[in-house]
C-alpha cells in the first residue's frame, strides 16, 4: 500500500497561480501527454515549459492529454520533450495527421458529393418530369441539352469514389461492387449524351444521378460506421518510451530508446513507464503492473526486483539495469501478438462482401446477355445498348448498398444511447454468431473496494483525511468506503515511497500504509500514535450489474468464462459469486490469447470482454471484443463495443440487438432480390424507361431504409 501519486506533479511540484504568457508565440509545437491526470499536472507542465526561453505559451488540455506550445525562438520538439521528461512527465511529439484531419475531410468530401449529387437529381427530375409529360421536338431535345449541363460536371465530381475504387481493382484484375456502378455511371451518361446529340427519345441522366446519390448515402452510413476503428497494435506500440533517461559514469543523459544497450543503467522517475525489462539495482518503489498482467495489487519494488516494459512506477525513482531491449522487450512482443491476432480477425468477410463477390460478375454477364440477345434479334445497335444500360442501371446495387450501412447505423444509434458505442462495421454481424464469453476479472468484472467503515469513527476521520486527495486506487477505494465520515485536520502530511502515508494529529503521529512499514505483517493498516495497528481489510467489489450480465448472458444460451491475472483464491470467489463454472486464473497476455484460441478451435465464436493491455491480445484474437472506456487505451482500440457506462447492465442486449441487426441485414438483401427478380424481366423486355428505372430505384433503396429503421424499436 502506498499512497503515491502516479504523475511526479503531485509529489513534487509545489502549486501556485500560474502566470499569463505574453503571447501565443510565433509557431506551435503539440506534444502528447499520456501519464498527465490532475490540476497538479497541468501546472508542472506549463510552469515547466514557460520557464524555458523562446517559449511564449504552454496551453495543457486534460481531457485530451496535449499541450500546446508556442515559440518565438528555434527550439525543437526534442528540446521540449526533454525538459519535460527531466522534470518527471512523459513526453511524446503528437502526429497531427493521426488526430484524424485525414478521415474528417474524407468524410465531409462525401457529404459535399451527397449534396451536389442530390441537388443535381432533383433539378434533373423536374426537366424529366416535362419530358415524360409530352414534350417533343426542340423543347424536349432543349431540356435534355440543359440536363446534361448538370448532371455531367455532378457526376464527374459525385462518382469519384466509385470510379477510384473500381479502377483500383480492375488494375489488379478484380471485381468489386464498384465496378458495375461505375460502368453503370459511365455507359448511362455516354449514351444519354448520345442520344441528346442525335434526337433521342430517352435519356438516362436521372438514373445515373439518383444512382449516384443513394450509393453514396450508401457509402457515408457505412464509412462513419468504420471511422472510430483503430490497430490496438499502433496503441500499444505508443507506449513505448521514445526517449530514456540513461546514467552513465555518474552523468545523466537523454537517449533515444532505439540506442539503448543490455547492460545500460537507466532511471525511471515516479509516474514514468518502464521502458525496458531489466533488474532494480537502487530505489523503492510501488510498480503498477496491472495493464500488463491484470494483477490488481501493486507490486512492491526494490533492489533486486525484476521490471518489464511498460509497467509504471508509481512512488520513488528507481534505477535498472537493461537487460533486454529493443525488439525483444515484453511490450514488443505483445504488440506482436496483437498483430498476429488482429490479422487473424480481420479474415472475416462481411456479409455485403460476400455478397458483391456474386453480384458483380452476375451484372456484367447479364448485361452483356441483353445486349448480344437484343443485337442477334433486332440487329439495332443503339437500341441493344440502351437496353444493356438499363439493365446496368436497374439492377445496380443501391439497395445492396444500403443493406448493410443503414442497419448498422440504426443499431449503432441505438445502442449509442444505451451507452454502447460500436467502432467497427462489422461487430454486429459477429456478435450475432457468438456462442462463448470469455470475461477479464479485475476492472471488467471487478474493482478495488475498502473496508474502512469498520474502523472506529476517529480512525475514519483520519484515514479519510490521509486519502481523500490521493491518487493510489487502493487510498481512493479507502476514501471511498469512508464517504459518510467527516475528515480530521492534519498536519504536517507526508508521503514514503512505496511505505504509505503520514501526519500530525493533535501532536501524535498517524500512519496509513503497508503492514510491513507499521510491523503489522501483510496487508494495509491505520496506526494512530503509539496505539496498534488497525487493518483495512480490501476486497474485489462487483461491478453494478455484473451479476444480472452473467446470468441474462448464460440464460441467453452462451459459455461464459472468466481468465483472470489474479491469483487463484481471488479468481475463484469472484467465479463463486457470479456463477462461473469454467475460469482460468494468474494468466499471463499470451495465456489468454491461448484460451481465446482454444475455444475457438472447438467451434466456438468468443466474445472477449476486457480493460487491461494484458486484454489486448484476447480482445483481438477473439471473434468479437467489448472493452469499457475505462480500459487502456490499447484494449479500447483492439475491442469492436466499447462500454460508456459505469454498469454492465446495457451490455444485457447487446447479443439480442446484434441478432436483430443481422435479420435485417438478410431481410434487406432479401428485399434487394426481390426487386431484381421484379425489375430485371422489364428491364430485359425492353421496357424499363428512366422514369421505371429512377421509381424502381427509388423504392427499393427507401424500403430497405425504412426496414433498417424497426431496429430504432423493440427487437
């Protein structure tokens, strides 16, 4: 037990107002800060760098985790990222083209190309809708010369995603669902422009924009269904320590992880991350090994003591000899296995793939049928073709489009506001397959909870007085348990490194920390002056709902399974209480990607549900992966659901909404094949005019959206 902070502001910063810079500076440097969690932080970072000189502002955004520089002078991000990491933070260059800039703008493009595109239709639509009432003769051949003004400019610029992603594939001799529509496009406005030249009766640019416009309406749903998806594997390796605090010959110096060596002596200051596996050779500390393993209790460090990379320290500064660097660190192999894993998942095929794998080639041959078909009986080549491009037209994808990405955006909304946000397109369509849970233990099932009630009522006021502003899980889960106590007044509160907490109270001195430190034996005790110890007893508290999750999960026909990094005592209560026949405990990443695997080699589709970076492996080696937005950041970026609320109770639907989801996704198709059942004979026949083709276009694509929205209502 020791009450340390996990940032060195907190234990080393002394705070005041800050002072106002005197400007924004003439350039901006942003920096990542991902070990920053309080008000303390945010002052050592500013004070920090506005000391140094050039800098004229230092802006720090909590939430985000950034701070935002301005220079005046030539000082480098390196500069910058060194005096913060000698004051104790960790310190990385921010990517700005990973803040997702790139993806923003590629989804506003096709929000613009949405508008042009259906600007363009309506105004279309209103010059089609005098021709189909009887114009003839130069009104009618007036109003096609005045429709292909609009509707070419609209198309060359609405269809480039169509037309860059058909030509990619056709580069490597392939189809996609792209293709069809693309050569729908182009044949339809070749020959409506044809027949706008020579007299024609009919044009089809009504067609190809209302084509246009519902594909991409198509392509917007399915692009902001994908856009929250991120390679766990890229989180990970961002917890790296880029640059490292070597000791050499007495000197300190800043290196870059890359040029560290095996036998390298290397201090790590409270709050760092270890970057490097290696023995302690001087310091005591408290390591946070939990994102790593899943342990829940910290682990006490000193002399002797084995570290791996990635793991905090938590209280005292710590020196390590390497001992293994670089590539073959614990952290890089996980990132390893995580690539492997995510490899592994991302084999699956969405059902709209599978279905563009069949539907593409069977447009083409079928256009191809009409057009030699009507060329052998009629032996008019203008009237074959324009037969072929309606039936390119009629039978192009726009429901198929649509099938998937509006269904997952109703599903997505409503389980948005249940408080489930889903990052990948295809989640649902897995979680409906699932059959197995595999469920992690400590932060997913569980969290840390304190007895400290059963203390008397001074004790109370005091230990809750010595941890109410500490940042240690075990001292906040103290203060927690005490909520209802009024705190005493202290004096003279100090911390011990990797020991505990101490104060003055009334002239005698108070004590809350390990038993080891208060010669109490193992646990977590409160001692006031001269008087005997008093234990705090800590327990694993369930997490709201995890009871009600468990049994609605089990009652809904699926394995539930608990792996833990915890020890087995400890994994076998929690088992006990929520009625988990089948658990695993002390696993370390790679033994639960091992369980996730097994499971499914005997054909089971696993959900992994998991917070650790210990998780991450499983989450992405498993079918489908839940994660709560409390888990690091790894195993959210690895995970499909992520969890917004404190209660598990919303993840009761989840399976049901996701079968729901997968219905309609079939219904749509289904839907999809009935209208070209209906519309290819006409179309074949001869008489599939752009009036059928645009209202049979239209229907379809709005019966499948109407049939995705009854997901809005009971499953």
């Amino acid at each position: 037990m020791t009450e340390s902070a996990v940032c060195p502001a907190c234990i080393g910063l002394p705070e005041g107002p800050l002072e106002k810079a005197a400007a924004n500076g003439s350039s901006q440097v942003i920096l990542s800060l991902p070990g920053i969690h309080c008000v303390a932080c945010i002052n050592g970072v500013e004070r920090t760098l506005r000391a140094m000189q050039g800098v004229a502002s230092a802006r720090v955004n909590l939430s985000m985790k950034r701070v935002t520089v301005g220079v005046n002078s030539p000082i480098t991000p390196e500069q910058l990222i060194d005096t913060l990491e000698l004051a104790g933070f960790e310190a990385r260059l921010l990517d700005t083209s990973l803040l997702g800039t790139e993806a923003d703008r590629y989804g506003q493009g096709l929000m613009t190309r949405i508008a042009v595109s259906g600007f363009a239709m309506m105004n279309v639509m209103l010059l089609s809708v005098a021709i189909w009432s009887g114009a003839v003769g130069a009104t009618q051949h007036l109003f096609h010369l005045v429709s292909a003004s609009i509707a070419l400019p609209a198309l060359v610029y609405g269809a480039q995603p169509f037309f860059a992603n058909a030509w990619r594939a056709l580069s490597v001799r392939k189809l996609n669902m792209d293709v069809p529509i693309s050569l729908a496009v182009l044949l339809a406005a070749s020959m409506s422009l044809y027949e706008t030249f020579f007299g024609g009766q009919h044009a089809y640019f009504d067609a190809a924009l209302s084509l246009t416009f519902f594909l991409l309406i198509g392509r917007y749903l399915d692009y902001r269904s994908r856009k929250a998806a991120t390679s766990a594997a890229a989180q990970l390796s961002a917890l790296e320590v880029p640059r490292v605090m070597r000791l050499r010959d007495g000197v300190r110096e800043m290196v870059d992880f890359d040029g560290l060596a095996i036998g390298d002596l290397i201090q790590v200051l409270p709050g760092g991350r270890i970057p490097v596996d290696g023995m302690i050779i001087e310091g005591n500390s408290q390591i946070d090994r939990s994102l790593l393993t899943g342990e829940s209790r910290h682990l006490a460090a000193s002399a002797g003591t084995a570290v791996t990379a990635g793991e905090i320290n938590l209280s005292g500064p710590l020196t390590i000899k390497a001992t293994t660097v670089g590539a073959d660190t614990t952290l890089r192999k996980m990132v390893t296995m995580v690539d492997e894993a995510e490899a592994i998942r991302n084999r699956y095929t969405a059902i709209a793939d599978r279905a563009a794998a069949v539907y593409a080639p069977a447009v083409h041959l079928l256009a191809l049928a009409a057009f030699l078909g009507w060329l052998i009986y009629s032996g008019d080549m203008r009237l074959s073709l324009n037969i072929a491009v309606a039936v390119l037209i009629i039978t192009c994808p726009c429901a198929l489009g649509l099938a998937v990405p509006a269904v997952v955006t109703t599903a997505a909304g409503r389980l948005f506001r249940s408080g489930l946000l889903v990052k990948d397109g295809t989640a649902l369509e897995r979680l409906a397959e699932i059959d197995t849970v595999v469920f992690d233990k400590t932060g997913t099932l569980t969290r840390p909870a304190a007895a400290g009630d059963m203390l008397s009522d001074e004790a109370q006021s005091i230990a809750l007085a010595l941890t109410r502003n500490a940042t240690h899980p075990i001292s906040q889960a103290i203060a927690a348990s005490l909520n209802g106590a009024a705190p005493a007044e202290l004096t003279d509160q100090q911390e011990h490194p990797g020991k505990g907490l101490s104060a003055d109270f009334k002239g005698q001195e108070v004590r809350l920390g390990s038993g080891a430190w208060l010669g109490a034996g193992r646990g977590t005790y409160l001692q006031i002056g001269a008087d005997r110890p008093q234990k705090i007893s800590l327990r694993s508290e369930l997490r709201e709902g995890a009871v009600e999750l468990v049994h609605a999960w089990q009652n809904a026909g699926l394995q539930v399974h608990l792996a833990s990094g915890d020890d087995a005592d400890e994994t076998a209560l929690v088992a006990e209480r929520l009625g988990i026949a089948d658990w695993q405990a002390e696993t370390q990443p790679a033994d639960k990607i091992a369980y996730v695997e097994v499971l499914a080699a005997a054909g089971g589709h696993v959900l992994m549900v998991g917070d650790g970076l210990n998780d991450t492996g499983a989450l992405a080696a498993a079918f489908a992966s839940v994660s709560p937005a409390t888990a690091a950041d790894a195993s959210r970026a690895a995970s499909d659901i992520v969890l917004l609320n404190d209660s598990l109770l919303p993840l009761i639907d989840l399976p049901l909404i996701a079968r729901a989801a997968k219905a309609r996704i079939v219904e749509n198709f289904g839907i999809s094949t009935v209208y070209n059942m209906v519309a290819v004979p006409i179309a074949l026949a001869g008489y599939a005019t752009p009036l059928i083709a645009a209202i049979a276009m239209s229907t379809s694509s709005i019966t499948v959206l109407l049939n995705a929205l009854r997901l809005r209502g009971r499953v």
